[in-house]
C-alpha cells in the first residue's frame, strides 16, 4: 500500500500540474473583461504578446503573471514533496506546459508557451531563469521579435542546463521544452525566414510604421 501512494502521488501532482496549465488565463481575461475571445483577434494566440496587443500593456502582465504561475508554483511543490524524483518535478513542469499549449478549459487551444516555460524554469532553477528572462530582454532590444528573443533565449538556457546539469533527466527536459517552443512558433519561423514577422515599436530594429 505504502510504495503505491509512493507512486501514484506524484502522478496525481503531474496531472494536477497539467489541469493548472490548463488554466486559459488569456481566454478568460478577454471574455470576462472584453466580451470577446482573444483567439478571435490579432495572431490567434491566447498569451500575453497577443493580448496586449489587443487590450493594453496592463491586461498583457495580468495574463503573462498568471501563465508564469501556472509553471512555477507545480515546481515548487513537486520540489517540495519529492525533493529526489527528478523524473517527477520535469513531468510536472513538461504537464504545465502542455497544459498552457493544450488547454482542458479551452477546448485544446492554447498559447505558445513562453510565460509558463519560465516559470518552470523559474521553479527549477531561480538564478538561471533571471538570466534567461534578462537575455530575452537584450535579445528584443537588438532584434525587436518577441517570438525570435524566446526562443533564442530559452534555447541558449536549456543548452547551459544540459551540459551543467548532473541529472539527464533534467537536461534532456529542458531541451524538449524549448524544441517544443519552437514546434509551438512554427509559423513565427517561417515568417521570420521570409523577414515578414511583426517587429514592436521598440529596440534597435523596431519597426517604422
């Protein structure tokens, strides 16, 4: 009896993780406060670069607080419950992310990922993420793509995390994750190729409309 609570209680934090991913802080912003579905509008996305686009810089650090949250906080008590179980405290911050991606709450349509894949990393490792997050704000300023800037960003980290990491466990977990980021800005890239992604009013090749 004991060693099955041993393994079925993390699982449960797994799936737990991946219902509070599923969490469709964008979705639920714009239809309680705007009446409208932010999926409906702009890149079609759910996250916080779409929403503030559409509803203001105000509604985007809402939304983007709460996605940060939905990765976080399943670390950190995951951490806290099962200190020694790698392979448990990567599922459940793959599950959170997965959860944001695919939404139980909203019909399987989520975001990119972004927020909540820091707050994983935020979870996991705190210094590292602050490195990550400062290097995605160099990397705006210089290329003014938000999409290009996180993917770069969180890639360099996870590279970092997968030679100094003496868990596999964790180092090939966070390889998956940014390669899933970029599956999930898979259009990005292509617009990025063709030099037709938006550019933010801002930084060194902010666009001139």
């Amino acid at each position: 009896m004991e060693q099955n609570v041993t393994i079925w209680m993390p699982i449960l934090f797994i799936f737990l993780a991946y219902l509070a991913g599923s969490i469709p802080s964008g979705v639920w912003y714009s239809k309680f406060v705007h009446k409208i579905d932010v999926r409906e509008l702009g890149s079609g996305n759910s996250g916080g670069t779409n929403v503030g686009r559409n509803f203001g810089a105000l509604a985007a650090i809402l939304v983007i607080a709460v996605d940060v949250l939905k990765g976080w906080l399943p670390i950190l008590l995951t951490k806290h419950f099962f200190p020694s179980l790698d392979w448990a405290i990567m599922l459940t911050g793959l599950a959170s992310i997965l959860g944001h991606a695919y939404p139980l709450w909203a019909s399987f349509r989520g975001g990119k990922v972004v927020a909540t894949s820091i707050g994983v990393l935020l979870g996991f490792w705190f210094n590292i993420a602050l490195v990550q997050v400062g290097l995605l704000v160099l990397l705006v300023f210089i290329t003014s793509m938000v999409s290009l800037s996180a993917m770069l960003s969180y890639a360099i980290i996870a590279i970092y995390i997968f030679i100094k990491s003496s868990s596999l466990i964790y180092g090939i977990g966070f390889l998956l994750i940014a390669l899933f980021m970029m599956y999930r800005h898979r259009t990005n890239i292509h617009r990025i190729i063709k030099g037709e992604e938006s550019r933010l009013s801002f930084g060194l090749n902010k666009s001139k409309k």
